[in-house]
C-alpha cells in the first residue's frame, strides 16, 4: 500500500474534530471537504485540508446512529469542488472506544465517492478521513486517499500552525534506531525519550543551502541520528568557504585556479563521517526545481539556509501552499569603518497563517528578479547602468548591486544551533513554545531580542492559497526559470 | 464477390437507396451524446432519444431506485430531478448521485448489540465480520420435519445495515428443507467454509410482517420471522 502525509493547519483540525464530534460520545456525524495535494507524474505525494463543506440541516439523517449523507449534500459538494479546483474529500467520526479502521460499510462509501467526484473533479484525489477517541479520550485519526487508480494510506498526520504535530496514525509503527546508533543517543534519551529517537531516526529533513549554516545544521542534524538528509545546493567549495563551512577539511579544498568539490559532496562526506548509516539524497540543484520541490512537499521539515531572495520565497511559499514546516535562517554583520557594530541572525518559522516572506518584508523584489536572470540579462543590465553612471544618471533602475553579506563561522553556526532547537522541538513534539520569528543582535544590549508573532495578510497569496497544493497553479509565486538547467542527483 | 454497388443491403447503418435524404456526400447525423456526472456517454453506451431516469442512472452503475436523477443547466445549477421518461437533447447535462451514501462503524456496534441480545436470551449466534458481514443462528428449532431437529440458518447482513434492510434467508445447501419451506431457491455462496443456497423468503417486503423500519427491526427481530419460517406445513 502506498503511502503518504496529511497536513492541516491547527484551526482547521480543532474545527474538523468539533464538527466530527457533534454527536459524541456514541453517534456518528461527518463533513465534506475541501482538500490540496500535491503529485509527481502518477504518484501522489502529499495532501492538505483546505476546508469543509459544512453540512446544512437534512443534510445528514440524524435518525440513524451512523452517517447517511443526503443527495442534495453530496452533489453540493461535488458542484463546490468543480468549481475551486480543490480535491474532494469525507471526514467522520467512529464512536468513542471504537478503533478508527474503515468498516465494511466505510469502505463501499470510499469506492462511491472516489467513483463519483472523479467526473466532477478529473485528475484530482479523493480524501477520506476517520476521526475518533479511545476510551480515555486521546484523539485518534486515519486516512485514505484514491488517485489514478490507486489507493494510498496516511501514515502520518501533522497539524500546523502554532505548534508542529506530528501525530503517527493508529496502527504505525517508528522505526527505531539500529543498536549502534541508539547506543550513541544515551543522554539524549535520558531528557527525551525513546519515542523521540525513533521519530528522529524515521525523519527526513531537506537541508537547502550547504554554506555556513546550512553545514552547521546539516552537521547538528547527522549528530541528532536524523535517518534521512536531503542537500540541496549548486555552489562548489572555495577556498574562502574554509572560515565558515562544518566538514570544510583541507583536503577538500581547491587548489588555486581550480573548481572545488560541489558543497553537497563535501555536506555528505561530513554526514557520513558521523554516522554512515545516514541516507543522503544530494542535488546540484535549487528548490524551485520540480523533482527537488517534491522532495521537499514530502519531507517533515525543511531548512532553509540561503540568503537568495527567490530561496525565501520558494521556501514560503512550501509552507502556506503545502504546509510544509518551514525554517528559515538569515544572517548578517553590520560593520562601521572596520568595526564590527552588530551581529544580527534572524529565524523564521514559516506555516499556515503565520505569514509569507512577503507578509514579513523580507523579499526585495529587484535582487529577487536579478536572481533568477539569464547570465546575458545580468551582463546587459550591469552595462547599462554603468553607462547610467557615465551620464550621471542613477544606476538603480538597470541594475542594483547585490550586497556581499560579510559574514563569520561563529555567527553562521550559532544561528544554525538556534535553528537546530526549533528542528528538534518539530522532530520530537517533545517541546513547545517555538518561535515563529526572532532576531538577536548578539553586539546589542539585551541582544537586542525581537520575536513577533506574523499573521499573514488578509489580501496575500498565503491566504487566498493555503493549502491549496498543486491546485490554483496560477496562484503560483515563483517558479525555476527556464535557462536553469536541470537538477544533477550526486 | 457480392459488389455492393448494386447491393441493396446495409453500409454502415444506412441503406444506399437512402443515402440523398442523409444530404451531400452521405453524412452521418451526429451520434446523441449526454453528460452524466460530467462523463460523457454516446448512444454506444446506450444514450437515446427518450430515456427513463433508471436507464440514466444505469449509465453510471446506479438505479432510479439507489439514486436521484436531475437535470442540471449550468455549471452551478442543482436541476431538477427527473422522474419520468424524459426527452434526451444534444449534449444535456444530467447528475446521478445516490440518494444516501452510508458511512461509519455503528452498523458494526449495533450488531454486535443485537447478537448480544440474542446471546442473553440463549440463542446461539456466530457473527462474520466478512466482508461480507453475515450472522448464523445456530440450531434453530425445525418443526414438522421427519428426521431433522434443528438447523442452522445464514443471514447476510447487507452494506449499509441497519438502514439497508434483512432480507432472504440462507440455508445449508445440503438441506432437506429447501424446497419445503416458504420461497424459491436461488443462488448460493460460500460462508464459514460451508455452502449455503439462498431462498426467497421476504418478511418486511410483503411476506407478512411490518415494512424494515430499522428503528423496529434487526437481526434479533429477524430470528422471530425465521422461526416462523421454518415450520414447515
């Protein structure tokens, strides 16, 4: 059986079971919704709930115990899904104390809807969810899902939003670690438990960018046994990298006139040294390339450690179109006539409701366009302004001069460890309280700390489109220019 | 060889000596096609002029008696049903939805209830979880019958029980009585490793009790109508 994750936002799930549970403890009752997915060609990779289609009155027979959906609702729903582009979808409730496996009577409803919306909703999934309660009142759920002919089992579903929660459906084992491996964990286990072991052994993070942080969190991620590793980066090492990269030894570094190794080589070669049983997928490649972006939809956690503007972009733009936990690390030194006067490092938690890059001001839309040029643009442009120079004209509106972020390992590796708190705060769900922004200048007093709790703009795409996954395409903010050549697998 | 040039026979559905009524160069009228739940289905599929909502709803693998049938008019319209023959146009959009569809894990609670019961007042009963679900009573009493006691009997329990409601009864397809009790023998099936033949035994469909009401009736009412049934005169 092929498998895959649900995300929901935190508001959506709390009003989900509410609704489910309307007549709770022993009575059935269900929704229609609204739901986001993502696929690759055939396979179906991930799925979020977007909303419900509220039941109206003599919508459901509240004669009968179970759930009987009327006519008129289900051809409702079926004209709301035609018309958004979103994949249809049933949630309902087991009563309390009953396992939430799908019955017999479950399972003939599945192969109705998934036969009946195909029509009104072509090339999209269909969703079905169960929720219902033990004995003792812990909330249980599971899921299916029907696309091109197959059927698919969520194995795992994680509610976002304020908190990251990753809740295993019933039934799913972890995998725990090998011997050698838990062994290596043994203070870690004594403050977080075996369960958290096996969540970080059956984990995999997407790491984008191998420079000064994305190496330090790459590095802190092999330490914490994170099972799988996905590097995302097309630079090659320099000699200048030395200061900041983790795993940057001297033997990697290039000779003078020389290209060096690519950095996700030299990011494995690291990973590999701590723990060889580590799976490293590593691309010469960015996230806006399809085949990397659905490796990322499908991972628990994605880092992001560039500085590029398109890189914060496309990393929001995951986390409020797919849901995907999202965090992203920026930072800076602020320097005066060759004194060092602020060391600032900025992270950002990325999620459904919790605001875009754009949301926060963090993307320039110039460097941003400038970024994603052709190498002919970029030249074109550069003389032009120049020549603007010349005339005594402004060089702005041709070409602005991108900045060098100056830099320092002390400051890249902090900023990643900071990063690397949240990550396992997401990885375990053995924490809380987790940042959505915050900023220190480790040079100010107080360290100068700002944490500010985003909202995403009523008017803003991570709005209008969350959840919404592949569906609303030309939603979509950004996407690889087509003179990228293709992502190389290493 | 036949030349049909000066055949009178059919091409292609259409005789030669009519060819100047199908206009310039023989054209075909467009097939009749229609929509239904946004699939399209031509007269192949069996699309005509005049159709019945069960023959629409047909189309889609559902009745008029399983489904509703409407007539919708635009990409957000509802329609209206259809409940009577009705004259088929060029690219008409219909929707067939099921009338209910039946979902959750009561129908499992409640049986389990009802063999509970029944268990309590001493009849033996065996629950199959299938699917499909069905329920033996065990050693029911047999009454007029030289040489045979008591027998089991099979209940299939259909999907969407208790609404959906008990029908037939089921008896071991080595049974003396079949044939002798109330009903047609039919098809059988295999259950518990037996073979069982169905026969057409309709309590709550005019064999004499009460229409299914499933806030009356169940697999512990249902045994009352098997006793019944199998006093054989």
């Amino acid at each position: 059986m092929n498998t895959l994750k649900l995300r929901i936002a935190e508001e959506m799930m709390s009003k989900m079971r509410t609704l489910a549970e309307a007549r709770y403890p022993e009575q059935e009752w269900a929704t229609y919704l609204e739901c986001g997915w993502h696929s690759s060609g055939d396979r179906l990779s991930a799925l979020t709930v977007v909303g419900l289609v509220e039941p109206r009155v003599g919508d459901l027979n509240v004669e009968v115990e179970h759930v009987e959906l009327q006519e008129t609702y289900t051809l409702r729903t079926a004209m709301t899904v035609e018309k958004s582009g979103l994949a249809p979808g049933v949630v309902h409730s087991h009563p309390k104390g009953f396992r939430v496996t799908p019955s017999p009577i479950d399972d003939d409803m599945d192969r109705y809807h998934a036969q009946y919306f195909a029509g009104f909703a072509p090339g999209r999934p269909y969703v079905s969810l169960i929720l219902g309660r033990t004995c003792e009142g812990v909330p249980l759920i599971s899921g299916r899902a029907h696309f091109q002919d197959r059927w698919y089992e969520i194995d795992e579903v994680v509610i976002v939003g304020s908190e990251v929660l990753r809740n295993p459906v019933e039934g799913r084992k972890l995998p725990a670690p090998p011997p050698s491996i838990a062994a290596r964990m043994e203070r870690f286990l004594s403050g977080f438990g075996a369960q958290s072991a096996a969540r970080l052994w059956g984990s995999t993070v997407m790491v984008v960018g191998c420079g000064g942080t994305g190496s330090a969190a790459l590095h802190s991620l092999a330490r914490s046994n994170v099972g799988r590793i996905i590097l995302v980066d097309t630079d090659r090492l320099e000699n200048s990298n030395a200061e900041r990269i983790h795993g940057a030894f001297e033997n990697f570094l290039p000779a003078p006139g020389k290209a060096g190794p690519p950095k996700v080589e030299v990011a494995r070669k690291l990973i590999h040294a701590i723990n060889s049983k580590i799976e490293v997928i590593a691309f010469e490649g960015n996230l806006l390339h399809d085949e990397i972006r659905t490796l990322a939809i499908e991972s628990d956690l994605v880092l992001g450690c560039t500085d590029s503007h398109h890189g914060r972009v496309a990393a929001s733009e995951l986390a409020f179109r797919y849901f995907v936990p999202v965090l992203q690390v920026n930072v800076t030194m602020e320097t005066k006539q060759d004194r060092v006067t602020g060391q600032v490092l900025q992270l950002n938690r990325y999620g459904p409701g919790l605001g875009c890059a754009y949301c926060r001001s963090q993307v320039n839309a110039v460097l941003l366009s400038q970024e994603l040029m052709t190498p002919e643009e970029r030249d074109n442009r550069k003389n032009a302004a120049e020549q603007a120079v010349l005339r005594g004209e402004k060089p702005d509106p041709y070409w602005t001069r991108e900045p060098i972020i100056p830099t320092v390992g002390s400051l890249t590796t902090l900023a990643a460890e900071l990063m690397m708190n949240s990550t396992l705060g997401i990885l375990t769900g053995r924490y809380s309280g987790l940042a959505q922004f915050l900023e220190l200048d480790l040079l100010a007093v107080d360290l100068g700390v700002i944490s500010v709790p985003f909202r995403s703009k009523p008017d803003c795409s991570c709005t209008s489109f969350a959840g919404h996954g592949d569906a609303s395409e030309a939603g979509r903010l950004i996407s690889a220019p087509g003179h990228w050549s293709t992502p190389k697998k290493r | 060889m036949e030349n049909n040039n000066t055949s009178k026979g059919k091409e292609n559905g259409h005789e030669h000596g009519n060819e100047g009524q199908h206009g310039h160069g023989g054209e075909h009228p467009p097939k009749l096609f229609i929509f239904v739940n946004r699939l399209k289905f031509d007269e192949s599929k069996g699309v005509k002029a005049i159709m019945t909502p069960d023959e629409i709803a047909r189309l889609v693998g559902q009745t008029a008696e399983t489904a509703i049938v409407r007539e919708i008019h635009g990409q957000s319209d509802q329609g209206t049903e259809v409940t009577g023959p009705i004259e088929i146009k060029q690219a008409a959009q219909f929707t067939v939805t099921r009338r209910t569809v039946v979902g959750g894990y009561a129908s499992s609670a409640r049986i389990e209830a009802e063999i509970a019961s029944l268990r309590e007042g001493g009849q033996e009963v065996e629950y199959l979880p299938g699917p499909p679900q069905a329920v033996i009573y065990r050693a029911l009493e047999v009454r007029n019958q030289p040489g045979l006691k008591q027998t089991d009997v099979l209940l299939m329990i259909p999907p969407g029980y208790p609404a959906a409601m008990l029908d037939h009864a089921w008896l071991p397809a080595e049974s003396v009585l079949l044939g002798r009790v109330k009903g047609a023998v039919q098809g059988e099936v295999n259950m518990d490793g037996r073979l069982w033949r169905q026969v057409s035994y309709h309590p709550h469909a005019g064999g004499g009790n009460a229409p299914w009401d499933p806030n009356r009736f169940g697999i512990h009412t249902y045994l009352g109508d098997i006793i019944s049934w199998l006093e054989v005169r």
